[in-house]
C-alpha cells in the first residue's frame, strides 16, 4: 500500500524545487514482552513453587505444603566451641537426686512429727482411763515385798496370767521378752524390766513363780500374794480374770484378759499391747514413747 505524498515545506537536500514526497513504510508492531519461566518462579510466592513442582493428573487435587523456613544455624565447630552448653547428665542426675533426698527426707519428718503427736493423743487418753492408778503390794519370786514404788525410773512391760496356762500365757510372756531382748541390743536405750503377775494365786505361790520364770528372762520378775493383792492390783489394771471349774484331778482353767502393759519411769500407765501385735511392734511402740518421754523432761 503506498501513501500519498506529503509536503515538508523545506527544500530538499539535493535542490531539488519541488516537493519531495515521503514515502513511510508502516510501522512494525513492537514484540510483546514475555515473562520468562525463571523470572516468573523468582517472582512468585513459596505456595507457587509447590503448585509448580507437584504434577497434576486429571481429577486430582493439588495440595499446598507450608515451606520450612531456611535453619539459620550454624553447623557445629569441632570440639563444641564457640556455642552455650547445658548442664551434663551427671549434674542434672546429681540435681534430681538432691531434691529427691530433699522431699524424702521431709516427709519422713513430718511422718514421724504426725506419729509422736498421734501417740501423745493415745497416752493421754489411756492416762486418762486411770489405769494402773494407786499402789500395789505384792511378793517377787525371791520372796522380797515389791510395791509399785519399788519400778519408778525404770521402764515395765507387765502381763497377767498363771502358770498352769498351756499355751497363751507362754506364748505371750515369749514375746514380751522378745521385746525385752530388742530393746537391749540397741546401745542408748535404758533396760526394760518384765514383771509376770500372776491371778491364780491359789496355786502360784513363791516358789510355783521362781520356777516359772526362769525358763524365759533372767531379769523377769514373778509377782504373787493373797487373793486380797492380787485382785487389787489386777482391778486398777482393768483385769478380768475368773477361774473356771475344777476338774477330779483339782486342776482348772483361769480364764483372763489378754495384754500386756507399759509403764513409763514415773509409774504411770502409757500403752498396753493386745494379742495380735508381733514382737516388732511393740518394740517400735515402746521406742516412741521413749523418744516422747526424752522429749519432755527438763534437760531437753
């Protein structure tokens, strides 16, 4: 296609007197830029790159990752220098020992606190029952008058019973110097002196009581008297004793209660033991009442 000529309104060049005519090609449309592939990833957002690099099939479902930030740490240097350390296994064991030990101990002492302020309770009701209130006056196994003035300053574990029993009364006296014997291999703790008295004074005479109680302690005190003692001392420790019928050979039951008591160093009744405590536990017991008793005089 050509177009029509155009005046400039100057001459041309070459003197030429008459208008020159321009003929103008038509211009060629400038090339559309195009983002390249490269441009357009550096350009894009992190999701774009995960849409970008996973393939999608037909029907299927593009799913988006979040992208894990780029560690800022640096690689370890040789020998661990240059970066804060924790404190070592060693330590942190030592650590959680200590407070172990810490916490343990604690409360243990509060276990002990709650059980010498329980046993105190205890004493103090028993104290007040009046048990074991009054004097007593009676005959050792030696034949020497014994009264309750007689044990004070010195810790007593006493039971009930005869000798004619076939089988609780030996098996209780049994322990009670199994106590005794515990209490007397522990250094520091004063001696316990056993007192057997007996309810059937009728058979248990002196001399029925020195070979009674030989076969148990050598430091246990056989106690008898008239029927008048022994029902006295055996009423203000709340014994129950009765004798049965005799038999044709004159021989009888005594039927009584089952017990054994504690005496503290001024004569008062502190505890008393049932059938069904072992030998242990009366000595763990009588060891409290030590401690308690310690606690309070006027030196401590």
């Amino acid at each position: 296609m050509r177009l029509a000529p155009h005046y400039t309104g100057e001459p041309s060049s070459r003197g030429e007197a008459a208008s020159a005519v321009e003929l103008r090609e038509p211009a060629k449309p400038r090339p559309r830029r195009t983002r390249s592939t490269r441009s357009m990833l550096l350009r894009a957002p992190p999701r774009a790159w995960l849409r970008l690099s996973q393939p999608r099939t037909p029907g299927s479902q593009v799913l988006c990752a979040r992208p894990r930030p780029f560690s800022r740490q640096r690689p370890a240097e040789p020998g661990g220098q240059g970066q804060p350390r924790g404190p070592g296994l060693r330590t942190r064991l030592l650590v959680t020992g200590l407070l172990g030990a810490g916490l343990g101990g604690a409360w243990l002492a509060l276990r002990a606190e709650k059980q010498q302020w329980q046993q105190q309770r205890r004493t103090e009701a028993l104290r007040q029952a009046a048990v074991g209130q009054g004097d007593f006056h009676l005959l050792d196994h030696h034949g020497r008058a014994r009264c309750k003035a007689d044990f004070r300053g010195q810790w007593v574990l006493v039971y009930f019973g005869f000798t004619h029993c076939p089988d609780i009364c030996p098996d209780e006296l049994e322990k009670l110097v199994q106590v005794v014997r515990r209490l007397e291999a522990e250094p520091g703790l004063p001696a316990v002196q056993p007192v057997f008295i007996t309810v059937d004074p009728e058979r248990d005479d002196v001399s029925a009581m020195a070979r009674y109680v030989q076969d148990f302690h050598p430091r246990l005190l056989g106690l008898t008297g008239s029927a008048e003692q022994v029902a006295q001392v055996s009423r203000s420790y709340r014994v129950y004793y009765s004798a049965g019928p005799k038999d044709e050979d004159q021989d009888y039951i005594v039927d009584h209660s089952i017990a054994i008591y504690l005496l503290s160093p001024d004569g008062l009744f502190t505890d008393y033991y049932g059938r069904g405590r072992s030998a242990e536990q009366i000595a763990d017991s009588v060891r409290r009442h030590m401690a308690a008793f310690r606690s309070i005089l006027p030196d401590h």
